[in-house]
C-alpha cells in the first residue's frame, strides 16, 4: 500500500520556478492589489474581498493541478515513459 507523500512547495519552485510564482505570486499580487485599489478609491469591501477569495482559492487550486503534473512527469522520468 502506497503511502502518498505531499510534494513541499519549495520542490515545486526548485524545479519550475517561472511558472510555480506565475501560480502563487501572480493571483496574490492581484487579490492584494485589488484590496488597496477598492480601498483608495472607495469602492465597496464586499467586491474587492470577493475578487480576493477568487484569486487565492484559484492559486491554491493551480497549484494543486501544477503539483500534480510534476509528480506525474517525474514518475515518467523514473520509469523511462518519456512522452
């Protein structure tokens, strides 16, 4: 029985670090970003919040799909699957 073993993330941006900070830092600068935005220009909380709650439950979900597809390529590595 395969015990399943989290892959840290400071493996992910060792080994894709262009498209790992795409998928954290980008959605985060934007949601925080945003929030200042909303609070400068007096737009409403609920709508600069909401776009916060969207983005970062977006980077969580890229990076799930992100850490996903490097287990899958590094399995293929190990077992000469190169596709």
């Amino acid at each position: 029985m395969s015990v399943r073993r989290p892959l840290p993330l400071v493996e992910l941006f060792r080994a894709t670090p262009a498209k790992s900070s795409l998928l954290t830092l980008a959605p985060l600068a934007l949601a925080f970003g945003q929030l200042c935005n909303s609070y400068v220009n007096g737009v409403s909380p609920a709508v600069s919040i909401g776009f916060a709650v969207v983005m970062v439950g977006f980077a969580v979900v890229a990076m799930g799909h992100h850490a996903a597809e490097y287990r899958i390529r590094r399995l293929e590595a190990e077992h000469g699957l190169d596709v």
